[in-house]
C-alpha cells in the first residue's frame, strides 16, 4: 500500500475494517497486529466485529490513531501477511 502522506495529517484517527472467515482467529490476529503496532490501543474501547448475513464471514472494525506513514504501512502489511484476512480496508 503506497501511503501519499501529503493527503494526511498525522496523527490520525481512522476506522480500520478486516474481514475473514468466521472459523478463523481473525480477532486474536487483528488483536495481536494492532498492539504490536500501537501503543495505546485497547480492544475493549476500540474493536468490535460483526457476521455476515450467512454467518461465513465476520467484519472486524477497529477505531485507530496513527502516527506517521511508516506506521499506516506497517499495520497494513501485517494485516495481509496474516493468513485469517481476506481483506483489509
């Protein structure tokens, strides 16, 4: 993902949202991705997760706040290294 930091301003607070299969630890990854790359951040205050329609897929929204691109890019390439995402937006 190619970050044009000229269109952000840093910090920034952003609605991160990953989808994968239900049956999968998608969570706990996400979980484990994000306090890697973030120093404050708390799932209880800032995760939630929501089934599809069918209940084959689950969408996880976490509400972020990152410093510089570097960090942006960096949660972004962790998240598609991650076997559980089918996507991340």
């Amino acid at each position: 993902m190619a970050i044009r930091e000229e269109l952000w301003d840093f910090p920034h607070d952003m609605q991160l949202k990953v989808m994968g299969a239900t049956d999968a630890p998608l969570e706990d990854a996400v979980i484990e991705i994000l306090e890697t790359h973030l120093d404050d951040f708390d799932r209880r205050a800032h995760l939630s997760s929501k089934p599809s329609t069918k209940g084959t897929f689950v969408s996880i929204t976490a509400s972020i706040t990152v410093r510089d691109k570097q960090q942006v890019e960096a949660i972004y390439q962790a998240l598609n290294d991650c076997e559980h995402v089918k996507i991340s937006l």
